[in-house]
C-alpha cells in the first residue's frame, strides 16, 4: 500500500515475492538470518542495487564492521541492538557487495 509523507511523495511497501527475494539474497550472500536481523540501511542498499537496477554509492556505512560513530553516519542513539543486529556479518555483505560492483563506495 502506500504510504504519503507529509512532502506528498508516495512510499510503497514491497511486495512479499519483494520480501521473499530480498531473504534470498541475504542469504545466497551467507548473512545469518536464522539469528540475525539486517539493518534498514543494508534492507535498502539491495532494494535499490537489486531491484531497482540503480548505481548505489554509499558513504558513513561500517564497512569496516568496527561501529565507530566518527566513522559512519548514525542517529543520535548510536547503540546497536547486537541480540538483533550483527555489525560484522553486516560489513562482511557489504565488503562483497562492494567486490561485486553492486554497491560502490562514495
């Protein structure tokens, strides 16, 4: 469905052979979903590298997998939920992402 923002740009929701292509290529690229949970910001990374067939460039992402704040854009609460998210399995994706040329970066 979609979603309006306050901007008046329409957001839609992915569909669930979206949702279920997205879990593939998690785990065609070994990320641990049986106990972890891919940050929003890698979510997106793949939408829009996969689906959307666009040039993704990133920049402030821990591709390095250290969690630094000075070293990566993060929110004001910059404590990572690490019973729900894994840093390192995240920055290893990334890492081949980036060896892949599916995601360059900035």
């Amino acid at each position: 469905y979609t979603i309006k923002k306050s901007y008046g740009i329409p957001y839609y929701e992915i569909s669930d052979a979206e949702y279920e292509e997205l879990n593939r290529l998690l785990f065609q690229y070994g990320f641990p979903l049986q106990s972890k949970n891919p940050r929003t910001g890698l979510v997106a990374i793949l939408y829009f590298s996969f689906f959307k067939k666009y040039n993704v460039y990133i920049h402030g992402f821990d591709v390095e997998g250290i969690d630094d704040p000075n070293n990566q854009h993060v929110q004001d609460n910059i404590k990572i939920d690490e019973a729900s998210h894994d840093i390192y399995e995240e920055s290893t994706l990334l890492k081949q992402l980036v060896k892949d040329k599916h995601v360059f970066i900035y």
